[in-house]
C-alpha cells in the first residue's frame, strides 16, 4: 500500500510495509476436506488480531465484517465435523 499526501505544490508518498505472518504451521493430513485449515486460519487469527488494533472505529469495523465472513467461507469448507469460531 502507498499512501500520498500533497502539500502545496509538492507530493509525499510513503510506502506502508507488509507484516508478514506465520506461514509454515504445520499441516493436517492433505487428503482430508481441507489440507490448507491450518494454513488459512492462523492468517485469519492474526489479521483479527491485527484488526483490534486499528485506530478508526470504521475501518476496524468493516475489517472484521470481512474476517467474519472469510471465517464463515472457512467453515463451510471444512464442514460439520470442524468448528472455527475467532474466540480466544
């Protein structure tokens, strides 16, 4: 993400870094429903994390409506037999 700020006549842009997760846990059996549950989640666990941490109630709402809905999108693909929830 780049953000740029114009002062008079003159642009500032700053890049925003990336703060890269954890992406090598470990993995359940492959063969199952949904080899990459592991992998997908502990994405989402830290984005929610992250999310908390945002300064504008607005922004931070519509970050969790999305996690939400990825969790939803999460669940159903690993079916009944799992559950996710974001609790802690």
């Amino acid at each position: 993400m780049r953000i740029c700020i114009k002062i008079g006549e003159r642009t500032w842009c700053f890049w925003i870094p990336i703060v890269m997760y954890p992406l090598h846990p470990p993995k359940p059996d492959p063969e199952k429903q949904y080899g990459e549950l592991i992998y997908d989640a502990t994405i989402l666990a830290s984005v929610h994390a992250a999310a908390g941490q945002l300064a504008d109630a607005g922004v931070r709402e519509a970050l969790n409506s999305g996690i939400a809905n990825a969790v939803a999108a999460a669940q159903k693909k690993a079916g009944a037999n799992i559950s996710i929830s974001l609790e802690r």
